[in-house]
C-alpha cells in the first residue's frame, strides 16, 4: 500500500517497537498510526484497522489517520467506509493535496467492482470469463486485496469448476479475516467438489462456529452429511448383497447435489455394477453411460458398459464398444476377455434360439424337452394342413423343432451350444424315444420327409 508511515524491513519487529511505545504513552495516535502500517504490511487488516480506529478516537482531527484508514477500506473494497474517511479528510483540511486524488480512484474502483458484479451474476461462456479477468485485473491494480473481487472471483471459479482457484481465492480472504463467513462456505464447498469432504465439514463448521444461522453454511453442511450418509448406506447394502436397497439409495445419493460431478460419477459406476447384479440391463447402460457423460476417461465405467450392453442384449454395440476399448488398451487381460464374450454372446444372439423354439428354460431337463418336442411335433406335423401355402409354413417350423430337439436332448451338443460354440445337426427329424414309428409324406418337390415321435 503506497504512502505509509513504515519503512521496509522487519515489520514484526516493528510491531513490537510501537506496541512497547503504546504502552509507555498509550495516548499518542502516531504510535497506533504506525503501527498499523507494519500491520497492514503484513496483510493483517483486522488489527491495523483496530490502531486506526483508536488512533481517529484520540484525535478526531488526524487526518493522516483518517487518510490511512480511508485506503485500507479501499484496499479491501470497503468503499462505503473508505469514502465517508476521504470526505473527512476534506472536511478537516479543504486543500488537502491527496483526498481528491483518493476520491477519484475510489469511484473508479466502484465502477469496475460494479461493473464486475453485473458481468459474473451471469457468469457463462468463455467471453464472460474473459471480460471479467480483464476487470478484476483494473479492480486488482488499486485494490490489491479487494474482498468483493475475491470472492466474485472464487464464485466465477465455482461456476467453471475451477475449485483449485477458488481455494486460493478464498484463501486470501480468510488469512486477513478468518470470521468471513462467505469465504468460509465457498472454500468448504470447494474443498467439497474436489472430493475432500472432511475438510469441507472443518469449514461449514468454522462459519457456523461464528453464527450459527448462517443459513449458505448450514445448508451445505446438511448437504454434505446426507450426502455421505446414503453413500455409506449404499455401500453397506452392496457389502451385505442386498442389491435392490443398495441401488435405492445410491439413486437417492445421487439426488442430493447433481452438481458434486466427483462423486457422481463414482455413485452412477456404481449403480450401474448394483443394476448389473439385479439383471437390469438397460438401466445399467443408462448408470454407466451417465457415468461417463461426466467422465469420459473413467476406465472401470467403459468395462462396465460392455457388460451392461450385453446384458441389455445389445450385442452389436457391446461388441463395437469392446472393440474400441482395446484398441487403446490392448495390454489389459480383462478387456481381452470381454472383447471374446462380446463377440460370442452376439454369435450366439444371431443363431437360432432352440430353448425358445422349444417354449422350453435352459434350465430344463431331458424329460421337458422331449415333452416340448413330442407336443410341437405333432401340432406342426404338414399332414395336418392341406393349402401349399400351409404345408411349406408347417414343414420349415417343424425342421426348427426337429433340429432343436436334436440338438437339446444331446449331452454333448447341448454343452457345446449352450458355451456358444458351433454344433453340428443333421437337419432332418431327431432321434427317438424308445420306439420309434415313422410316418411319411409326399411334398410337391417329388422329395419325402420322416418325423420321429414317442
């Protein structure tokens, strides 16, 4: 700050110089003058602004104190407060060569701070970011440690996810007035958005420790505590495989602040696992893909969505999806994995599906499925139908059954086809049960078909 009473040097030890000159003679408002000075040169604004005070109370004709005092409020940007003392100045001594001077530069700073707070309640957009750098570069130039500006400034940062800036921002704040309670909840919610949620608490707490109304704090300290409280529920359901409440409460966890990107984007990888294990396959797609909206580099997110896909039974793009992942990551073992499964499952999805064929579950045994068979063979058997049309209908759906039942009621083929590996069928009627009877039929081709039954 320009024009102050102290020399450079060691202002500590100044300090101490003018405090034992303070209590020698406590009367004297140079000592208090000077002394904030050293104060004010260390950044230490409360009690530099406590000497002033006292020094203006001994003598209220000291204009030298009120000009002092008049620039640390603008250096501050108490411009209120800064304005009454320059205009006192003039008042005590109407030819004062510097308070014009200071009055001017004060209402140029007043200009550009309001100017500035028009432009970041709006903040959005690379051009308004740009601007409003240029504008508290003028407001820096002759307030160096001006509060509004500071704290415009971590609020355009919290708008650009630049919570670092914020931090350091708020940090100046802080260190020349550590009770400011907005400063405190921006730093808290910064600290917050960069994951650190135990010193996010420390300074919701330090405000409310001051006033304990403070509404901007008390909120975000509720917040942050719902918040982990249904992360830790969510966690312990998952740990103990109760997967339907687990995914609940994730969902409610992600409801509390959609703008904590850091955790959601843990919350929804996740849900999305939760949904997996739930077999939900295209809610889990929607988990990890909201995952990766906020993270495009979250690599557990990518693998996840390969499995969520297949699930989901979209097995084209499971397999372009795994594709492209190894393509950027062909050293990693489980990738390979899923790249094989993908493309086997969409094998296996384009192949006939001799369970549904069959109206039978893959869990079914032996004995379901010749019942299932026997009871479709005989509903589909061409001799029961006597149109063309008809006959060519019956005969492709019962070679469908035939060559389902031949494959299923194998051991060997059946474990083949159920690990999606090729297999192997004659194409006609299967084998059958015990005793066997075969019944032909002539088609209009000139060639003859026979069906087995039990």
């Amino acid at each position: 700050m320009d024009s102050w009473p102290v020399a450079p040097g060691d202002y500590s030890s100044a300090i101490q110089s003018y405090t034992a000159a303070i209590d020698i003679d406590s009367s004297t408002a140079l000592f208090y003058t000077k002394r904030a000075a050293a104060y004010v040169s260390l950044k230490k604004y409360a009690q530099a602004l406590k000497d002033l005070d006292r020094a203006i109370e001994l003598d209220g004709s000291f204009t030298q104190g009120y000009l002092h005092r008049g620039r640390l409020h603008r250096q501050v940007c108490s411009l209120t407060d800064a304005k009454q003392d320059f205009e006192t100045v003039l008042e005590l001594k109407p030819s004062h060569p510097q308070a014009p001077k200071e009055l001017q530069t004060l209402s140029e700073l007043q200009s550009a701070v309001d100017e500035l707070q028009r432009m970041t309640s709006a903040a959005a957009g690379s051009q308004v970011a740009a601007a409003s750098e240029q504008l508290l570069e003028r407001v820096y130039s002759i307030a160096p440690d001006c509060v509004p500006a500071q704290l415009l400034q971590a609020k355009l940062n919290m708008v650009q996810r630049n919570h670092e800036q914020a931090i350091a921002a708020t940090g100046q704040i802080v260190k020349s007035n550590p009770r400011h309670l907005e400063a405190l909840t921006l730093r808290g919610l910064a600290y917050m958005y960069l994951g650190d949620h135990d010193l996010a608490k420390r300074h919701f707490g330090e405000a409310l420790k001051y006033d304990p109304d403070h509404k901007d704090s008390r909120q975000a300290f509720n917040k942050l505590k719902d918040l982990d409280r249904k992360w830790q529920r969510a966690a312990r359901a998952s740990e103990a495989q109760d997967f339907a409440e687990a995914e609940q409460q994730y969902t409610a966890a992600l409801a509390v602040d959609p703008q904590h990107h850091l955790v959601n984007k843990e919350l929804q990888l996740q849900l999305c696992r939760v949904r997996l294990l739930l077999d939900k396959g295209e809610q889990a797609v929607q988990a990890c893909e909201a995952a990766l909206a906020v993270d495009s580099g979250l690599y557990a997110a990518h693998k996840e969505l390969i499995r969520a896909l297949l699930a989901a039974k979209r097995h084209d793009e499971a397999v372009n999806k795994a594709r492209m992942l190894l393509q950027q990551h062909q050293n990693d073992g489980e990738v390979h994995q899923l790249y094989r499964e993908a493309e086997k499952q969409q094998k296996m999805a384009k192949r006939k599906d001799y369970y549904k064929i069959l109206g039978v579950s893959q869990q079914a045994d032996i004995r379901d499925i010749k019942k299932a068979y026997k009871s479709l063979a005989k509903q589909y058997h061409p001799d029961k139908v006597h149109s063309q049309e008809d006959k060519e209908k019956a005969e492709a759906k019962f070679r469908e059954i035939a060559e389902a039942h031949e494959v299923l009621s194998d051991d060997e083929k059946r474990a083949a086809y159920d690990k999606g590996e090729d297999v192997e069928h004659s194409g006609a009627g299967g084998p059958g049960w015990g005793r066997e009877f075969h019944q032909g039929f002539q088609q209009q081709g000139g060639y003859t078909f026979s069906f087995t039954f039990g």
